[in-house]
C-alpha cells in the first residue's frame, strides 16, 4: 500500500474537477484542494510543500502556466513534480507543457488508469 | 513526412497538410520509431488499454507479477506505454529518463532492467556496460529496446551485456513473453506483493455500490462516468447530484455573456461544462459543448450550436432531477443521544483539517450534518455547501459559531 503521509494538491476553478480526481487518487495520501492559482501558491509556500500538483490550466485571473513558472522561479518550491490537467485539446498544449518542464500532462474527461500510473511514478 | 529542413513553419505547414508526424534528415532508427510511436499513442489515446493486449496478457507474466523494473527510455510517449504495459500486469516500475539515471537509480533488488539504446547523456550500451562491471548487479538481466531488425544494434547490444530484446514499436505479447522468459523467481529477492485487481477497484463501503445509482440515465453512459472515477460510486453520485443547480442554467448564462459581448466569461463556462459534462459520461452534451467551445474560439456565430447544447443539458438535467430525487445522506433520525465531548473533539479535527486545505475536511462536516443535531442544522449545511466548493477559508470563519452553538446543547 501507499504511505498515506504523502501530500498531492489538486488546483482547479471548477469544484467538480476536483471531487472527481480526489474520487480517483484519494488513496495515494492526503488531497489538498485550491480553488485558484493565487490559493496555490500561498499552500506551496507553506511549511509542508505538496509532493505532487495536478494543475489545472484554465483557470481566471492566473492560470496554470503562470502558476507553474512561479513554483519554478522559487527555489523551495521548484522541485514539485507538476501534472498539467486540462480539457484543452491539441499537441501544442502538450508540447508546451513537456518543454516547461511538466512531470505530465492529462486531458478531461480523466483517464483513471492513465492517472493513477502516472501518481505511481512520482510518489 | 520526411524532410530536411528542420524549421518549425514547414512542420506547422506539414501539420495542416494532415500529416501525422514527420523526420528531420538525417534520420536515426530511434526517431523513426519514436515518431511512430507518437503517432501511434495519440491515435489509440481514447482505447482502453485492455483493447489492445493481446488475449491473456495476464496469463504470460502471471508468475513473475510484483517484479521490479528499472525503466531507461528518453521519449515519454514511449515511456508511457511501456510504463503502462508493465504495471497493468502488475509490474511495479522504476522510471530513468536516461543512461546516466539509469546507473544511479540501479538496485540490487531489482528483477529485471529495459534499456532504450538511443538516449542522451549516457547511451543504453555505455549505461550496460558500467553496470555489468558492478558485482552487486550480477545476474540481473538488462533488456535492450531497440529498432527492430537492426542487425548491427543487436551485436552491439549483446557485446555491452544486454541478454535479449524487444523491438520498438512495442508488440505486447512478446513483450511479456521476453520479460516472462528472462525475470526468474529468486527467494532472495521476493517480488513486491500485488493486491489483487478486483478486490482493489470493489465496491468497499467508502466507495459505495453500483445498485445506488439508477439503471440507466437520460443522456449519461453511466458506465464511461463511473470509469472516469475509477469506479468511485459516492463520488459519482455527488457529482450527479450537484449538477443540475450548479451547471443547469449553463446555456442560458453564455448566451447572457455573449449578448453582453462577455466572450471571456462565456468560453470559460463552456469549457468548464465541457469538462463537467466529460468526466459524468453525458457524452452528447459533451460533444455539443466541445464545438460551441471550439466555435467561440474561433470568433465564429455559436447561435444553432448554443441551442442544441442546450437542448442536451436540459436532457441531463431532467433525467437527474426525476431518477435522483431525495437527500444524498442518511441521517440519524433520532437526535437525543448525542455524544457531545465527541462532538467537540471531531470540531477540533476539522478545524486542523481545514487550515491545510486537506479535502477530509468534507468527510467531517458529513459525519457532523448526519448526527442530526437540529440546533446546527442550517450552520452546518452551509458549512457543506461551501466546503463542497472548496472554500475552506469561508468553513473556517464559521468554526467559531460553530463551536459556541454546541457549548449551548447542554
């Protein structure tokens, strides 16, 4: 079994997305949720830094790029594997994801078996 | 398409043109291959992986399930259909991205290795060859993967100390049967134990029982829902249930934005029904939404569009507003026996659950709204609404309330 100690914080505008990726990986560890990018970053800055982010990348006001490029300009925070979550289609989201850096990248509607491998490898 | 020019404009071209993919000359076998599997992966994408194993691809490597792999491949399409194969048998997988990684991330307790021949840094053969000079590594089979047919690749692999290979594209059934054939049971080194599929995806309680949910719902494929959780039957429901008030008046929204020329704000609703819609398996309002979507983006007139999109909401939502009638949780009926110090003490949990934004903080406030404590009924009903918005900041600034109506029980 999975060490249930392990922190994965989901960030995503719409509460539905996150009710349905926490019913998937719940039982890797402890789910924390943000309803913004602002909300994000001020949990990563916190004592205890997620193990793992799902970023969603439509969100208002900042979105998901913005969020990823400052979790990579801070040091304590620039090692957080990221899964970009999104229900945008095309290559060119992907490719730019997989240039920045993104430990992933996943499509809606979510694809459980494919996430949760993809948890697997980094936790 | 094979090209010589590397420009990023000829490939834009090249796309438009309907090409799949296309090689910059001078052309490795590795690219050639890992084009085709990018090819290959983007157009399976939506296939359940069972679909395409071959029949019992369980039955080729039931014997060594639990193995552990160390993983070296470069390409992540590549790694993720590897990673895919072997851990949908039960496999568990250790990932390197290159040969570099690969030699600091060997472990003697590993079962087998799959190595990539064509990776930066350090390559699969040089990557071999310095763990085949490492005793501790002894007799632990190193796999190449290679270009098929590449007779000089496979003297090469063979020199460096690589005991087999598997070709790329990834045929599964030889796959497994080249990793069935070469991983040998040894007490000394015991697989990790795997727990079993059914039992692991089963109803548990927490989960809840598919005979919750109705047999059939107007507009939804139930069972495409259910997939997208992972067989979650309580979440599902959650989910069904608040769709109606939070996405039933969607379409009437947008067209709202748009006659006030908030494009903005109406794209951003549609794509956030699109996903709503998505992951529920309400797949013709899905499809409906995803071309408004893609019409608004494109500046286009979205009119006939909106109206049939609508159409499939107001579908959705009645069929879920008269097959899903009635409260979602079972509370206690009878209020008099209430363990208060109990009370307070799952108060307090919450209150931490809730300052780390920890989503068991929802979990809590159901147990609490269940006890059926009638003074805390409306305050923690409001409570659960915003908590199920995620709002946690808000929940936090009712504890206080909260608390002081629970010290006036007694």
């Amino acid at each position: 079994m999975s060490e249930t100690s392990k922190n994965i914080l989901i960030v995503d505008d719409t509460p539905e997305n996150i009710t349905a990726l926490t019913a998937i990986i719940s039982k890797f560890g402890k789910i924390k949720a943000a309803t913004s990018g602002m909300k994000a970053l001020k949990i990563c800055s916190g004592g205890i830094k997620p193990d793992l982010i799902f970023l969603d990348v439509t969100m208002p006001e900042m979105d998901g790029w913005e969020v990823f490029s400052r979790l990579r300009q801070d040091n304590t925070t620039a090692a957080i594997p990221v899964i970009f979550v999104t229900a945008l289609t095309g290559d060119s989201d992907r490719e730019k994801a997989m240039s920045m850096g993104a430990a992933g990248y996943i499509t809606k509607p979510l694809d459980a078996e494919l996430i949760c491998s993809l948890v697997k490898r980094f936790i | 398409m094979i090209t010589a020019y590397g420009s990023e404009e000829f490939m834009v071209k090249a796309e438009k043109f309907g090409l799949d993919g296309f090689l910059i000359k001078p052309v490795s076998p590795s690219t050639v291959v890992d084009t085709l599997m990018s090819i290959f992966s983007s157009k399976t994408a939506g296939i359940p992986l069972t679909l395409r194993q071959p029949e019992d691809p369980v039955g080729l490597v039931r014997n060594i399930r639990g193995a552990r792999i160390l993983l070296a491949e470069d390409n992540d399409m590549n790694q993720q259909v590897a990673i895919e194969l072997l851990e949908g048998v039960g496999l568990t997988v250790t990932l390197a991205v290159d040969g570099r990684e690969a030699v600091e991330k060997m472990r003697s307790d590993f079962h087998a290795v799959l190595m990539d021949v064509q990776m930066p840094n350090l390559d699969g053969y040089e990557a071999t060859r310095i763990i085949r000079s490492r005793k501790e590594f002894d007799g632990i089979p190193i796999i190449a993967m290679t270009a098929n047919a590449m007779e000089h690749d496979l003297v090469l692999a063979k020199r460096a100390g690589m005991v087999s290979h598997v070709s790329k594209p990834v045929d599964p059934e030889n796959f497994y049967r080249t990793l069935a054939a070469f991983i040998i049971p040894d007490p000394s080194r015991p697989f990790d134990r795997v727990a079993d599929e059914d039992t692991e995806t089963g109803g548990g309680t927490a989960r809840g029982d598919r005979s919750e949910l109705p047999a059939s719902l107007p507009g939804i494929d139930i069972d495409d829902g259910l997939s997208h959780l992972a067989g979650n039957v309580r979440a599902y429901m959650k989910l069904l249930r608040k769709f109606p008030g939070n996405q039933g008046s969607c379409a009437e929204l947008i067209k709202q934005f748009l006659s006030r020329d908030e494009k903005e704000e109406a794209r951003r609703m549609v794509h956030s029904l699109k996903s709503v819609a998505g992951n529920l398996g309400a797949k013709d309002l899905y499809a409906a939404a995803r071309e408004v979507e893609a019409a608004l983006a494109e500046n286009l007139d979205a009119g006939t569009l909106i109206d049939r999109m609508e159409y499939q909401l107001r579908v959705v939502v009645e069929g879920l507003k008269s097959s899903l009638p009635g409260s979602e949780v079972n509370r206690a009926t009878v209020a008099g026996e209430v363990d208060i110090s109990q009370v307070k003490s799952l108060v307090d949990d919450l209150e931490k659950l809730l300052k780390d934004d920890d989503t068991a903080s929802i979990e809590i406030i159901d147990k609490l709204y269940c006890m059926g404590i009638s003074s805390l009924d409306d305050i923690l009903s409001e409570m659960r609404t915003q908590a199920d918005s995620y709002d946690f900041e808000s929940v936090v600034e009712k504890l206080e309330i909260l608390r002081k109506r629970i010290d006036d029980i007694n």
